[in-house]
C-alpha cells in the first residue's frame, strides 16, 4: 500500500518549509530596517529637544528686566543672557 507514494509527497513539505522560512527572513530584513529608522528618528528628537529644553531653561533663570535680549553679533542674531547674581542678607 505504501508503495504507491510520490515524489511530490517529499517534495511539497519541503518547498513549502523552505518559503516559510524565505518569508520569515524577509519580514525580519524589513523590521530591521524599520527599527534602525525609528532609533534614528528617535535618536534625533531626543537631541532637538534636549538642546530646546536646555535654552528654555536658561531664559526662565534669566527672567529678570534687561537679562534677555536680541542682537547681532557678525551679522547673525544672538539670544543674549544676562546673568544677574541675587544676594540676600537677612
């Protein structure tokens, strides 16, 4: 009875197998790249705001009159910060 089997009953499950693991390969290469370009963008706003954060910082301690200012320096415009030190005697 079991004589009468095919070739394509070994061959099916095998090619089969093989695509499946064609098809995890690719979805892996494809999550990969995806990953990288989410850490890169990520990576990159961490930097913006960080830097953002740390200039909004410096103008609240500055929130005296005259500490912040504009003006140009070699024909560029700069944030000016006036650093005013505050001593109380009690």
């Amino acid at each position: 009875m079991n004589k009468n089997k095919h070739v394509i009953d070994m061959i099916f499950p095998i090619a089969l197998f093989f695509v499946f693991i064609s098809s995890c390969f690719i979805v892996l290469i494809l999550s990969f790249h995806t990953y990288r370009k989410t850490v890169q963008l990520e990576q990159s706003n961490y930097q913006t705001r960080t830097a953002l954060s740390y200039i909004t910082q410096k103008i609240h301690q500055n929130d005296l009159i005259d500490s912040v200012s504009l003006q140009q320096i070699d024909q560029k415009d700069v944030l000016l910060l006036k650093y005013h030190l505050l001593i109380v005697y009690e």
